[in-house]
C-alpha cells in the first residue's frame, strides 16, 4: 500500500542529507516514509506546531532529529530542513 503523501524535499533538507552518514540518511529517510508520508498531521507527540510567521507550518521531532514540513495539499509535504535534535531548530 502507497503512501497517501508524497514527500518533496527543499534545499536545506537536501543539504542536510548531503552531509549526513549513511545511517542517519537511512533513518531520516524511514521517519519521511514511514510517519510523515503515512500521517503528517499535528499529533502533540512528535508532530508539533511550528510558527514561521506569516506561516504556521509543522515539526516532527523525536530523540535524534527535526524535521521541518508543511502540508501543501492533501497528496503533499514539503520537507522545509532537517537537523540533528541538538541543533538550532529552523525553517531553513
């Protein structure tokens, strides 16, 4: 079964796969196509709100990583960045 979401990823998000290890990339890869793909929806677990005034976009967050989306229609998600938990969260 397909996910209901197509994941597209931005240029930071694509930065930060650049300069990942093989399993971080791995993993990142996993939560895009396991959780985010699956069910992108504000969960108040590891789904949370993310405010980037004008816009109010979501996060996904869990012991290793953040990753920074938005819902764009009801068959995509961009994926704005990705970071490693300890960094500074951000859009871009």
């Amino acid at each position: 079964m397909s996910a209901p979401f197509e994941a597209n990823l931005f240029k930071a998000a694509e930065r930060f796969l650049l300069g990942a290890n093989e399993e971080e990339r791995q993993e990142v890869a996993r939560i895009i196509d396991s959780v985010l793909c699956y069910d992108p929806y504000i969960d108040l677990h590891c789904k949370i709100r993310f405010d980037v005034p004008p816009v109010v976009v979501s996060m996904y967050q869990d012991e290793r990583f953040w990753i920074v989306y938005h819902i764009v229609k009801n068959t995509q998600i961009d994926i704005w960045n990705i970071g490693r938990a300890h960094e500074r969260r951000a859009p871009y």
